[in-house]
C-alpha cells in the first residue's frame, strides 16, 4: 500500500493521481493539505510514502530534509501542448515499496491532456474532492468505540476488514498503557486501509479517519466537531475513559447520530452512558460474548439495557459499514 499524501487540492494534481489507474488498489490517500507547513505536521506525525504537489511545494520541503524516506512528486503547469510535467525527488533505498514507486513513475502516461479551460478528459480511477472529507456534527454520523482487555486483536480484526473510503470518523479509546500506544499506532497504520491518526486537542474531526487515544488525557467531543482534552484523573480506574468519550456525545447533543460499541473487556467503563447514547436516538452495539476475550464491558451494558446490535467479532465490520453508508 502506498501512503499518498497530497499537497495543493489542485486540478493538475487530481490529474495525476486519476492517471494511475492500474495502481489504484495500492494507492491510499492519506491526507489532503494546502500549504507546506501542514505537510510537515503530517510528515512527522504519519508515515507517508509519496507526496505529490504543484510546483515549488516538494522542492521547499525538500530543503527541510523531509524526504530520507519518501518519494516526492511535483507537477509543473501545463506546457505549450496542454501536457503536464514532473519531477520525482529522493527515491531511498530500493526496498519492495520503492520498486512499485519505480514502477508507477515510468508507468505514467504523459499524455493526460488539459483542454483550453484546463479540465482533465476522460481520465478514470482516483478522485478526491475535499469536501466529501468534512464532517458537520450536528448532521453526520460517527462511531465511537471502547475496548479493554482483549481489545488489541479485536479493533485489529476490525481495521483489517474495513474498506478504503468510510463516511464517518471512528473514534477509538483503548485502555492500554501510554507507552504502547505509539507502536500501537503504527501497527495500525501498516494494516488499514484508512488513515489512522493520534487524536490530538482541538483537532476538527474528518470523515474517512480512525482516531486512537495516545495519552494519558481523557478524550470529549464538542459541539463543533473537535476533539477536547481532559484531566488526567481516572474515570472508572482508566484514563483516558471511555465513559468520558460516550457522555462528552451525550452533553454535546450528538447521540442521535452516534454509534457506540462497546468490544471485549474487563469492567464496566462506558457502560452506563452506551445504554443513555441508545436512549437519546443512537446506535449501540455489544460484541458477543463467545468471541470476547473477556466479556466485562459488555456484561455490563447489558445488565443495564438491550443494545441495538450484539454481535459477533466477526459481523462488526459490516454493522459499521452498513451505519455508515445509512
């Protein structure tokens, strides 16, 4: 899978990616940006493959001595003949990932022609649109999940099955010790098809995204769609809890368009407010007991009231596809 990230949303540079239709199944966009500066906060936070950019963009970054790792491609305007051209920089050593990187720059077909307007024709394969990135709060939908003990290998088994492009942020609170977390990330990384980013304060939640809490901080959602940090006291005997995540939805009035799970687990975090998200309009899901690890968290909620989905590991992939596409 090569991470792509896209500097500049311009026509020149939708054109070039639509262009690399046979490598479209190993192409994943990891994030949009507009200027420079936000290319550096994703370079150093995600692990990026590929950066494609207007002209200027990759050689400034270059300067900074971003790329010991990365492929960066930048498209010039259009020549006298309405073709574009580029220039590939550092290439690192030739490891399997980069032969297919190789590969897609001879592969490229410099004859994607501009019409005078500068519209690309007849050009299949990947288009993105910013905007189908946004999420609005009050209207679109979202999932939060919870998970203990046993939780590593479920949310893993979850990741794996989900598909490239999901029209709802997934927000993850794990309870698992600060200093695993980073690895945690990473392996997530490597094995879903969609961006998986550490959720950091005030950050405007986006759709297509998978959020995992990396510190010691409780994690809330606003009424403005962005992630607030808390105290580092415990809630339930955990930070960050998952009871502050579920009721942080219920304060900020956006249970109705809520999905809330609640996986594999010792205790009883979360459980509560799972039960009021349902009573407020929400969704809520409890994984079966026969494939839990430990069947805590969930015991709990239904102690309290019938979730609208209990069930196996194996079915939740397709819950959340299905609440998302809804």
């Amino acid at each position: 899978m090569i991470r792509t990230l896209l500097i500049d949303h311009s026509s020149l540079c939708q054109a070039f990616l639509a262009s690399l239709k046979s490598l479209e199944k190993e192409l994943r966009l990891v994030e949009l940006v507009q200027n420079s500066h936000e290319a550096l906060e994703i370079l150093e936070h995600s692990a990026i493959d590929l950066v494609v950019a207007k002209q200027g963009l990759c050689k400034e970054l270059q300067d900074k001595k971003c790329f010991s790792k990365v492929v960066a491609i930048e498209l010039d305007d259009l020549d006298e003949q309405g073709k574009i051209s580029l220039r590939a920089f550092q290439i690192s050593d030739c490891d399997q990932k980069n032969i297919c990187l190789k590969k897609m720059l001879q592969a490229v077909d410099h004859g994607f022609i501009y019409t005078k307007e500068k519209k690309f024709i007849n050009l299949p394969g990947i288009y993105f649109d910013s905007k189908i990135l946004n999420w609005n709060p009050q209207k679109d939908r979202f999932i939060c999940i919870g998970a203990s003990t046993g939780g590593v290998e479920a949310i893993s088994s979850i990741i794996k099955s989900l598909p490239p492009l999901l029209s709802v942020p997934l927000i993850i609170i794990l309870h698992i010790p600060e200093a695993y977390t980073k690895n945690l990330l990473e392996q997530w990384q490597r094995i879903s098809s969609i961006p998986v980013l550490g959720i950091r304060h005030n950050d405007v939640l986006k759709k297509n995204k998978i959020y995992i809490a990396l510190t010691h901080r409780h994690v809330k959602i606003s009424t403005e769609g962005k992630f607030q940090f808390d105290s580092s006291i415990p809630v339930n005997n955990f930070c960050p809890s998952i009871s502050t995540l579920f009721l942080s939805v219920i304060e900020s009035g956006l249970s109705k368009n809520c999905m809330a799970i609640l996986l594999t687990g010792l205790g009883y975090d979360g459980a509560h407010e799972l039960v009021e998200i349902k009573k407020k309009g929400g969704k809520t899901l409890v994984q079966e007991k026969e494939s839990c690890a430990v069947f805590g968290l969930g015991a709990s909620a239904m102690a309290k009231g019938q979730p609208t989905y209990y069930a196996p590991l194996k079915d939740i992939p397709e819950i959340i596809k299905s609440f998302s596409r809804n």
